[in-house]
C-alpha cells in the first residue's frame, strides 16, 4: 500500500493566455451576488453572438502566425518553385477571403466547439442550443457549404442543409470567465487524425524519432500541406489521445510546461518538435507538389499511461488552419482578432506577378490526346487548363461506383471529361 500523499495535478497546466482579443459587444453579460459571492450572469444571447461571430471571423480570416509562416517560404532560398508558388496562392485566396465574401476554403468544415465554464458563471441552462444557433446564423447566412449529413437510417443520407449538427463540448472548470475555442474542420484535414495502439517498447530514442517520420510520410499531400502537424505519446485511454492531437494541432496547448512531473502534467517535447521538422522538411513532399514545406511546425506532446498501454496519436490542422478562440467575462464577449488585411503579407514585386510557366492543356480534345500530353511530363508539373471539367464530390462518386457494380455503362461525359474533386 502506497504512503504517498495526495497531490492534485492539472493534467495540462498551461502558461498566461497571450491571445489577442476583440471586444465584440459588452451587451448581455452582468454581474449578480449568490451566496456572498460576485456570479457572472449571461444571457443566452451572449452565447448565439459569440459562436456566429467566431465562425464568420474563421471561415474568412486566419491567424496572423499562420499567415507569416505562409509569407516567410516566399523569402526561404531553401523553398522550392513549388512550395513558393503555393505559399503565393494561399495568400492571394486569404486577401480575397479576407473581403467575407467567399470563404478561405470550399471545405467550410464541421463547427466543433470546447467551451470551459467558470463555477460562477450562470446562464441558465440551455448553453449547446445558444450556441448551436450561432452556428446555424452563420452558415446560413454567410456563403458556406452546408457539409453535414444526417442518417435516415443506416443506409440512406440526408443534407442537414444547415451544417448542424455542431459538435460541442462543454466542461465546468474554477472562474468566473466562460472560454471557448471553435474549430471549423474541414474533412480532408480530419480525416488525417489516426490512433495507434503501441507498448512501452516504442519509447525509447533509438525508435521513437523513425516510428513518428514513417507515419507522417503516409500523411501525404491530400489535405492541403504545410500542415501544422501533431502528435501526443501516452494518454489515458484511446479518446484522451485522440482529444489532445486535435487541440495540439490548433495551438491550444503551446503553453504547456516543457517537462514531466512524477504526478503526471503533459509536456512539450521541444527538442522532438524540432527534430520531427527538419525530418518533414527532408521528405520532399513540400507544399503538396515537392519540397521542403510539408509542415510549417510540429507539436508532440507526452502524456501519462496505463502501464499496459501505449497509444500514439498523430493529427494535423491545414492550410486552412481555421482556429479561433473566444471568451465571455465582466466586460463584455470578446473573439480573437484573425488577420484581416493578409494582402500585407504578399511582396511588392509578387503583387502583379503572373501564375508563371505551366503546361497549357485543352481539355475539349478527346481523351486519349488529353492522356498523351500528361505522359510528356513529370508528376508536380504545373498545368494551365481550360475546357470542360466535371465537378463531383463524394455522392457523385458513389453513384458512378453503383452504376459499374450494377453492370451498367458510365455516362459518355465522365468519359470524355476530367473529374475535379472539390
């Protein structure tokens, strides 16, 4: 039997909150006494406004870290034509986004929501309602993609046509503060979260650094490199994991200490980070078409485990890097203040730079002189195209699949033409 004395440990002690913040309104929030205690009163309106304004600020703005790491491959003599050309084009589509008429990515994502609420924080109850409408003011007001699908039944789908549901977690903490962190998570970066069930004998120097280098080669390009690219050692259980890798890879855990304790606190592996990145930067996938920026950075983050246990967690945010934090207190509800003005980040000469040398291709000629051209070059050529393209996403490619499993001939069209996966 232990003599040890208890000890409570935060599990994720983390630094001062250094986020910059605007004051969106100082409306629907008081402050009221319950048994001799000052308690913040928030109407649930406070909570509608800040989910609607934090998800419109992120679906067309990004932060301003994000948007200089982006500017800084334009001036690395180490960056390849490729990494440059889509740094440029991310930040050109970031100045047009930045105007809230179209959005930052096609991909307008799932609304996730955290919220911590303070002890003395009173609403009233009904908060993931509150903030569920948020959501749905600002998808549906604004010129997003409705991405969610509801199930009939185990088969048959339906569009939401709303976006919602939003995912949304809500944990009681000590405070007198209400803090949220709001996601909007496109598809193509969630689906590169995976889980791997490991044992004690992974951590060790000799193979820990390789392990972590093999899975993120097999991260590939799909999700829009450079990726801000997490990993988390240990955990709990499977979901504790899996949890940390998502809000690692938003930065929400930057502050944690940099060193274990007997009692169990997570930690940042700085040297590992640094390490893991040079690793990326050598795998020479680059900015999805070759070279050296497959990551803007890494976190890896430790955590404790069940002595039988070993889980090994690796996510990533994208391109898209659609974060944002906000909180409500005595003063009034307050969103994280994105970039609205990325244009700044472009230089001067690349302003009215053109798109460079590309390979023109007609797309109305038949497929076969189509196919013929391609061969000539190699992969990560750039292409200029103009003709008739087919548009499709997943359904679509259900259907085509359900036609050749039923024996029938697929539509000339999809012949004739090539399919954009948007």
């Amino acid at each position: 039997m232990s003599n040890k004395p208890f000890v409570y440990q935060d599990p994720f002690p983390l630094k001062k909150d250094d986020t910059e913040y605007y004051l969106l309104s100082s409306d629907y929030v008081s402050v009221a006494e319950f048994a001799g205690q000052e308690v913040l009163k928030v109407d649930p309106q406070a909570l509608t406004l800040l989910a609607q304004h934090a998800f419109h600020d992120a679906s067309f703005m990004l932060r301003p870290a994000h948007q200089q790491q982006v500017a800084d491959i334009l001036n690395d003599p180490e960056a390849s034509e490729n990494d440059k050309y889509v740094a440029l084009q991310f930040l050109r589509n970031s100045d047009i986004a930045a105007k809230g008429i179209l959005p930052t990515c096609q991909d307008t994502g799932t609304a996730i929501i955290m919220g911590k609420k303070g002890q003395r924080v009173w609403t009233g109850g009904g908060d993931e309602a509150a903030l569920a409408q948020g959501v749905y003011n600002t998808y549906i007001q604004d010129n997003l993609r409705y991405s969610q699908n509801a199930p009939l039944d185990m088969y048959k789908e339906v569009n939401t046509g709303t976006n919602l549901p939003a995912q949304i977690d809500l944990y009681a903490t000590d405070g007198d503060e209400y803090k949220f962190l709001c996601i909007a998570k496109g598809g193509g970066s969630a689906n590169k979260t995976y889980l791997y069930q490991e044992t004690k004998a992974l951590i060790t120097p000799a193979k820990l650094k390789n392990y972590l280098v093999e899975k993120m080669r097999t991260l590939g390009t799909a999700a829009c490199p450079p990726y801000h690219i997490a990993f988390v050692i240990g955990g709990t259980s499977a979901e504790a994991t899996l949890k940390t890798v998502k809000l690692a890879s938003t930065k929400y855990y930057d502050g944690l200490p940099t060193e274990g304790n007997e009692h169990g606190q997570a930690f940042r592996d700085i040297q590992l980070e640094q390490e893991l990145l040079l690793e990326a930067q050598n795998l020479g996938l680059g900015a999805q078409f070759g070279g050296k920026y497959f990551a803007h950075d890494i976190r890896v983050i430790r955590l404790p485990r069940h002595g039988a246990s070993c889980p090994v967690g690796m996510g990533v945010s994208c391109s898209a890097d659609r974060n944002i934090k906000a909180k409500i207190n005595r003063d009034g509800i307050w969103i994280e203040k994105l970039e609205s003005n990325p244009g700044k980040y472009i230089p001067e000469h690349l302003r009215q730079a053109g798109e460079g040398e590309a390979v023109k291709v007609n797309l109305n000629q038949p497929m076969s002189e189509i196919l013929a051209l391609l061969s000539q070059y190699p992969v990560s050529t750039r292409l200029s195209l103009s003709g008739t393209i087919i548009v499709a996403r997943d359904i679509a490619h259900a259907k085509l699949k359900e036609l050749i499993d039923s024996g029938e001939a697929l539509p000339q069209y999809v012949k004739d033409h090539p399919i954009y996966y948007a």
